[in-house]
C-alpha cells in the first residue's frame, strides 16, 4: 500500500508542487503538460503480461529504456521542451522508486 501511496504521490504530486511553485501564472497548463509524460506507460501494451506487477518498467519497456531515458533528459535543456521532459523524467523517478521499493 505504501508503495502505491508513493508511486502515485510523485506521478501526481511532484507535477502539482513543481507547477504551482515555478509556474504560478501558468500552473494548470504546465500541470498538465506534465502529466502527459504518463503517456508513455503505452508501451506496457507491447509486454505480455501487459501489467505484472512485480516487473520493474525500468529498462523493460521500450519508452522506459536508458536510451529513451537519455532523450526525456535531453528535453530538460530546451526550454520548450523542458515541461515536456520534465513530466518524462518525473514519471521515470516514479517508476524507479517502485523498482527500489520492489527489492525491499
């Protein structure tokens, strides 16, 4: 249960802080580009199972490879693309916090 509360918490949570701390004016719209970075759980559809829960997304799915993770890094530099990439990475941070959590 913990797990959930703290995956969940930095999918969601850690976009809501960042959103309304550095983009006050604009907090919905970046709050929102940020939790587009979900998308990219689409790639679990390619798995079989789609969902195991005691599989790490880590390195296991296409979009959560280290080379797609060294482009949602790359897109932190450009300021047009930084939401973008930072809802990536957030979404990364969450589901490696879960593949730590899943060794304890």
């Amino acid at each position: 249960m913990l797990q959930i509360i703290i995956h969940y918490g930095i999918h969601f949570g850690l976009p809501l802080i960042i959103a309304l701390v550095f983009f006050k004016n604009h907090w919905l719209k970046a709050y929102g580009i940020m939790i587009l970075g979900m998308l990219i759980d689409l790639d679990h559809l390619l798995a079989n199972p789609i969902f195991a829960p005691n599989r790490c997304s880590i390195n296991f799915h296409p979009l959560h490879s280290y080379y797609a993770i060294t482009v949602y890094l790359l897109l932190l530099i450009p300021r047009k693309t930084r939401l973008i990439g930072l809802g990536l990475v957030i979404h990364i941070l969450a589901d490696s916090v879960d593949c730590m959590l899943m060794q304890v």
